[in-house]
C-alpha cells in the first residue's frame, strides 16, 4: 500500500504523498519535539523536512525504506535547526517542564527541570542520537543506517551523548547544591 | 565524578511518548508549500559507482599530466624550484572544498568547528566533564573536526584499513577482559569497568601494562605543553577476537569510558598528562594501513597542544 503511494507520489501526486506523510506526522512532531525542545521550532522543522522529502523524493531508490528515509531527513533538518537555535541564542519557547509526568513516574518535575536544563546544553548531533535511542529505539546500527554514518561513529556518539549528559547534570548539581536552583 | 548509573533509564523516561499530536496547521502548510514546489531530479548515484572507464581514463591523463608538469618544474636547471629552499605544497594536500570551514590561520584559534578543517590553530574542549580544561592545537588542512565527540579524524575517518582519529579521554576503571565488558548483562554502553584505577597517571600505565589481553609497549615520558605524563602504545586484537566480544555490534572496550576499538588490529598511541589533578588521555588511533604520513600528522598535532587547564 505505502509502496504504491511512494511510487505515486513520486510520480507527482500530491495527494499520494500526504496520504503517506498523514499518519506518520504524530511521530515525526514528537521526534522534532524532543530533538529542539521548542514547540514552534519542532513545527518549522517538520514542514521543512516534509518539503525537502517532497522535493527530493524522485531520489529515494527504494520505496520500502519511505520511513527511514523520512526521518533520517527529519532528523538532519532537525540538527540543522537546532544548530543555528545555538548560534542565535534566541529566547525560546520551551516545552512545559512540568508537563505531564513520565509514564512509570520515575521522574520528578525537579529531574525533568534539571535533564532540560542538561539536554539543552547538548550539542545537536548527541540530542539527536539519544531520541533516536531512547525515543525511536533504535540500536547503534540503525542510528548509524539513519544518519549515514560508520556504526562506529554512532557508537561513539551514543556514548559521548551519554557521558555529556552525565557530566551536564553533575553540573547542574553542582550549581543547585551550591546557588540553590537556576531559574 | 558523581557516577548516574540510571542515566539510561532516567533518559528513557524523559523522552519517552506523551501522545504527542502534530498540529494540523504543519500538513496545512506542507500541502500549500508543496504546490508550488519544484521536484528535484534523482540524486546521482556515488561518484566511485558511476565512474565509467573512459572517465577514469580521462582523470588518469590528466592527473599524469599534472604530475609531468610539477616534476618538470620541480626539476633543478629547468626553469623550477628544484634544488631551492623554497616551500613546496605538499603533493597531497587536497584543495579546499567548498566548504570548508573559515580558516583560523590569521585570526588566531578558534572553536572547533564540525567539518573539513582549512588548517591552522583551534581551540578543543576536550573534556565535557571538565568544560574549563581546553586545548589549542595546529591542524593541518584536511583533517576534520569532530567538536561533539570531541574528536580530529584525517581525510580517511576514523574507520579501518587506513583511517586516524584523535580523540579525548578522562577514564578512571578499566575492564579486566575489553572483549566482555557487558558485566552487568544489559548491554549498556556506560558501564564502570571492573577495575578501578588509582588517580595518577602512573597508576593508570601499569593497568594497562597489568592487561595481557592486548599488547601494551613500556611506558615513556612525555610532555604535552607544559603538562608532563607518560605515553604508551596499545596493540588490540584482531576480527578473530573483535567478532566475539559483546555488544549488538561487536566492541571491544578498554576504558570504561571513552573510545572502543575503531576496528580489528587497531593502535593506539596514548599520552596521558596530569592536567592539575585530570588525568587527560589523548589517544592517537590508526591502525597498520594507516599512511605513514597521516600517523606522523596525528604526532605533530599532538606535540603542538597548548593546554589550559
């Protein structure tokens, strides 16, 4: 069924082509969401992505691959967007942190505040693998297939995301325990 | 530093789903966008695939051309440089791509940026755990910039048969057996090693001496900048061991922390300094096909570290 409608929408059809991004469009706002942390930026991001996937679709070989093909876009227009988010250093309207609790309510709202905090100080590129690990579920491998990198490289960058992430909320600590909690 | 060994599950349940629903507005959008929007033609497959033989035919006349007319020139008593102190461009050096990020040569270091480097001097954060200790380092052109690991790799990557990368490392265990490191069954990759290293560098070099499971060479003094240690090679295993090690993608882990095996065979050449009170590892990594020009690159962008702590 996607098959036909990739073939159909890279014939041209429109139609074909939102009636394959339609039901995926919750789950690709949620992998937006958690990879900019910014309501607003998530919505750009994906409409971007979505033009892009229209534009270049011609170019995808395999019509099986629709899905990862399409969030491996979605994930570099994401980087991109999050990448020039760092360098305008513009306030930002953020995900509620007191938002709804986690599923099993492992965390409190005062954890959720300091892995914002944390998460935020991430470069781009290590946001982006733990939503895909912790998030999509995805192993080292297929990071690495969604991104086009060595799984090597992935690897890697799936440890230094979690030992930055470690050593930002050490940090945080640290400040908390020492000027009371940061705004 | 404070271990977080839940910090996987923590994550998990941070990004985990809420149900999150796409405004209807971003498909609107997308749908008036795509109206007007110009298809692109299908990508081209890799240059190396398409390359037909007339092509490559071509490209070898001509780069033999190029090759004649440097020699000739390069020749003493023939109208070129030969024989004079002259600097000559390195006949490997590549071109600057397009783009290539803003050389620091003439405004002094700058930040790491991610990407294909011009060459000149750069400011590495070597460290996340340490965000105030940075390094200054000159990078030839060619090499890239890795800032989010943080890491350098030559023009080949990191990857084996002939890749190098420089990377940072500030471990304090090791693990007894690197090719099972899966100690605790769950197949996380942040796990603490089940050997614990006292704090000098000194202490750190006899581990790895004390690790028959790789070849280590006898330690000797070095000096990063101002910043004194020792430095020691490590010779890891070859496929016939990585295939069997754990981990969904086999690896093999020395460090509790930091860098596993870059591929079967690898080498790794490491200076550990004591950067007051961190103990900082640069790991120069490459493997028997790595050139040696690219090895004798990695050394020299070693030596000229100026660390600040």
């Amino acid at each position: 069924m996607d098959r036909d409608l990739v073939e159909l929408a890279r014939r041209g059809d429109q139609a074909a082509f939102m009636a394959l991004v339609r039901p995926r469009s919750d789950r690709l706002f949620a992998i937006a969401q958690r990879i900019l942390r910014d309501v607003d930026r998530a919505e750009d991001a994906l409409q971007d992505a979505l033009v892009i996937a229209w534009r270049d679709l011609r170019g995808l070989r395999d019509p099986d691959r629709f899905e990862a093909w399409l969030r491996r876009l979605l994930v570099n227009v994401c980087i991109r967007h999050a990448a020039r988010e760092r360098r305008r250093a513009v306030r930002l309207r953020v995900l509620p942190v007191d938002g709804p609790a986690a599923p099993d309510q492992l965390l409190t709202v005062a954890d959720r505040d300091q892995l914002e905090r944390g998460f935020r100080r991430l470069p781009p590129e290590q946001r982006a693998v733990l939503v895909m690990h912790h998030f999509l579920g995805y192993s080292p491998a297929e990071i690495a297939e969604t991104l086009a990198i060595p799984p090597g490289t992935a690897r890697s960058r799936l440890h230094n995301a979690h030992r930055a992430i470690r050593a930002a909320l050490d940090a945080d600590a640290r400040v908390t325990a020492v000027g009371g909690r940061s705004a | 530093m404070n271990r977080q060994p839940d910090v996987e599950l923590v994550l998990r349940a941070y990004l985990a789903d809420e149900g999150d629903i796409a405004p209807d507005r971003i498909l609107e959008v997308v749908a008036e966008r795509i109206a007007s929007q110009p298809r692109r033609l299908a990508s081209r497959l890799p240059w190396r695939n398409t390359m037909n033989g007339y092509l490559k035919l071509v490209a070898g006349l001509a780069a033999a051309l190029v090759v004649g007319v440097v020699g000739y020139n390069l020749l003493p008593g023939f109208g070129g440089s030969g024989g004079q102190s002259t600097p000559i461009p390195s006949p490997t050096a590549p071109p600057s791509p397009p783009n290539s990020t803003s050389s620091p040569a003439a405004t002094g270091p700058i930040d790491l940026p991610d990407g294909t480097l011009t060459g000149g001097r750069y400011r590495i954060q070597p460290l996340p755990e340490a965000p105030s200790l940075s390094i200054v380092a000159d990078v030839p052109a060619g090499w890239l910039g890795h800032p989010a690991y943080p890491a350098l790799t030559g023009r080949t990557t990191e990857e084996p048969p002939d890749g190098i990368l420089i990377g940072f490392m500030s471990p304090d265990g090791l693990f007894s057996d690197p090719c099972h490191w899966d100690l605790d069954g769950t197949g996380s990759i942040d796990q603490p090693g089940d050997i614990e290293v006292g704090p000098t560098v000194d202490d750190l070099v006899a581990a790895l001496n004390a690790n028959a499971s790789y070849t280590s060479s006898a330690a000797t003094p070095v000096s990063l900048g101002e910043y004194r240690g020792q430095r020691l090679e490590l010779r890891l295993p070859g496929t016939d061991v990585l295939s069997t090690c754990d981990g969904e993608e086999p690896a093999y882990f020395v460090f509790s922390t930091g860098y596993y095996s870059q591929g079967p065979n690898s080498l790794w050449d490491l200076f550990i300094v004591d950067v007051d009170g961190t103990r900082l590892i640069t790991m120069v990594s490459y493997f028997p096909g790595t050139p040696p020009a690219d090895v004798a690159a990695a050394r020299a962008i070693v030596e000229s570290f100026q660390i600040t702590p």
